[in-house]
C-alpha cells in the first residue's frame, strides 16, 4: 500500500470533476460478530438454497451476509434521519384508506424507488416521474431526476414500469465471510401435555379425532423439531466492501457544464454519505455485528498504475463527508415538497391490468 493521505473537500472535488481521474474509490471494512473472533452469526437464508455459500476452488467456503439490494434498502432510509434529511426531497405518498387515512410512506423506503409501483399508482408524482426519466433518456440531463429522487441516481432504478430507462448504481455494497463452517441446530417444542390429567388428554384426544386436527398443530403435544441451519462460524474475515463507480459518475449530465459539475458533487456527497454513516449493523435475528476499523482508508483506484489511499478517523470521515454532502445539496438547490402525494388505487388497478413483456421483480429488487 502506497502512503495514506488526509481526505479533504478538494480531493472529493477531484474525484467527481476529473473524467480522467480514479474509475472507482473502494471502502472495505472489517466486521466482527458482537461477542467476538469465531462467534455464530446466521446468514440470510433463500429459497431452495439456504444459505448463499460459494466454495472455491481450494475448498475455502465464502458466504454472503447481506447482498447488494439488502445493503441498499439499509442505507437508502439514513436520509430520513434528522441530520441527513435536508440532503435529499422528502418525498411521501399518502396510502390512506378508511381505517388509517393519514397512512404515508417515504419514497426512500420504497425497493424500486422513483420506479415502484407505488410511485406509478400516484397521479402527480407517476407524471413527474414520468418525465424526469424521459428527459434522462432523450438527453442525457439527470436534473430533473435529481430533484426528485436523488437517490435513484445512487442506488440505481429501472422504470420497468414506465419508460424502461434504467440507471446502473452507483454506490455498492456487500457483506461476505471467508472460510466459513456451517452449524445445524435441532430443537423440541414442550407442551403443557404432561401437565394435564387423564381425563383432560382424552377429551382433547377425542376433540382432535372429531376435529381431523392432529394436537400438535393446536400446541397440545410435544413437537421435535427437525435439524436445520444453525449459523455460521467465520474462521476468516468477515467484509464489508463498498465500491463507488466513478465512471458511472461521469457518464451523467446536466443541462450544462455548471449544472453538471453541480450534480455529480451532489451524487457523490450523497453516496459518500450512504458509505460511512453508521447504519446498524443488527442484520437480522442472530447477525448483530460491529465494526472493527477505527479508520475507514479509501483506495482510489486508478486507470493505470497504483492506487492513492485516504484515511481519517471515523468521526472526523463522517464530519467532512457530512458537510460536504450539505454543500453539495445546498448548491445543487435541493428543495423540499411542499405537498403529499396521493396513492391512487384506481391508477393501480390500471397498473395491474397493463400487459407487461416481463416480469421485472426478480431482477430490480433493492
């Protein structure tokens, strides 16, 4: 590794002015489970597959903890929070019925995000949507995208049910364990069967006869559960890598020079933000992890040659990226909405009823 510099505003300048400079910067922080080296986490678990473990070719077994999509939704809500919030549109759609009618949800809670379901079943929003994604593909300019739903831009979107433009990332991010060992579990469901009487185990005996129930299902009975999965223990690192495409970066524009120097800062602070805040890392029931580095160091990988590395603290990374993040919203011009839009079910019925070539769902979550 080359010498570690100091990050700073000027750097991150170059990063999204330079279409010459770094093609990616890339993050990776080491994670351990709450109770330590070689303590059990469990990984997410898929249908069909269990567990999403590779083995290599030297029969080393590397499994997935959270996928790209899942890291996104993670990150994406940060911008919901009160120190982050101004950074982005506020943008909410109120899906209220009889019994909830000020029901709202965020678009930065929504999977598919400025391409959901939910936005195209909104009147006004699905016609803004609708031409922010045309003008992004007629022109180039990702402006009017950008007022909208910024991080669309960030975590990419497909409007595979609209006008089927699409937006790669660019911001990713994984979770992986190295040299991973596979747990089972085994468990017995006790009951309060040995607790009751003779009498009272023949009448529900007879009940559950009558009834074609076995007293199992009802929780009269004792139950062995099956072996299953019991977590993983990772021998070698467990990583968090995330890889900024600053060649995706480049490849967007505004309506001119300025506009588009304007919005790739912007982007960039965005994602940069989305990298270092401190999301959770409770990950789901039995993945509770901490991070490990007391310093974040950034490789700028380059086009040739050696990389650059950059480091500072966590607490001054997040300090410097936070405020230039702010600078950056404040001079692209981000503003709030001023109104609520409105769910509308007769549109999503319309929705519902139009003739796609596909099914996109498999492919565009997070």
């Amino acid at each position: 590794m080359s010498q570690i510099q100091a990050l700073t505003h000027d750097i991150i300048n170059q990063w999204a002015d330079n279409p010459k400079g770094p093609v990616a910067l890339i993050l990776k922080q080491t994670l351990l489970p709450v109770d330590g080296e070689g303590g059990v986490i469990f990984p997410p678990t898929y249908a069909d597959i269990g567990y999403s473990i590779d083995t290599l070719s030297d029969g080393t077994k590397v499994a997935q903890i959270d996928s790209v999509p899942s890291q996104a939704n993670r990150s994406e809500p940060i911008f919901m929070n009160a120190e982050y919030k101004d950074l982005v549109p506020q943008i909410e759609i109120n899906l209220g019925n009889k019994e909830d009618p000020d029901r709202k949800v965020s678009i930065l809670e929504l999977a598919h995000r400025a391409g959901d379901a939910v936005v195209r079943s909104s009147d006004e929003l699905a016609a803004e949507v609708d031409t922010a994604f045309k003008e992004l593909s007629r022109t180039h300019n990702a402006v009017p995208l950008a007022k909208l739903a910024p991080t669309s831009l960030v975590f990419g979107a497909w409007d595979s049910r609209g006008t089927q433009v699409k937006r790669p990332r660019l911001i990713r991010s994984i979770i992986r364990a190295e040299d991973v060992e596979i747990l089972k579990t085994a468990a017995q469901y006790n009951s309060v069967w040995k607790l009751l009487d003779d009498d009272q185990k023949k009448a529900l005996t007879d009940e559950a006869k009558k009834q074609k129930v076995k007293l199992s299902v009802k929780g009269f009975n004792d139950v062995p559960a099956p072996k299953g999965l019991g977590g993983i223990i990772a021998r070698g690192p467990i990583t968090r890598q995330v890889t900024v495409n600053l060649i995706a970066l480049q490849s967007i524009r505004g309506d001119n020079d300025e506009s588009t120097q304007k919005l790739k800062r912007y982007l960039l602070g965005l994602g940069l933000v989305a990298a270092t805040a401190e999301t959770e890392l409770y990950l789901r029931e039995g993945c509770l992890l901490r991070c490990a580095d007391e310093a974040d160091v950034w490789e700028a990988v380059a086009r040739r040659g050696a990389s650059q590395y950059f480091s500072l603290s966590a607490e001054q990374e997040l300090s410097l990226i936070k405020g230039y993040a702010k600078q950056a919203a404040a001079n692209f011009g981000v503003k709030q909405p001023e109104k609520t839009y409105q769910f509308n079910i007769k549109k999503a019925k319309e929705l519902l009823a139009k003739k796609e070539e596909a099914d996109s769902d498999a492919t565009t979550e997070g």
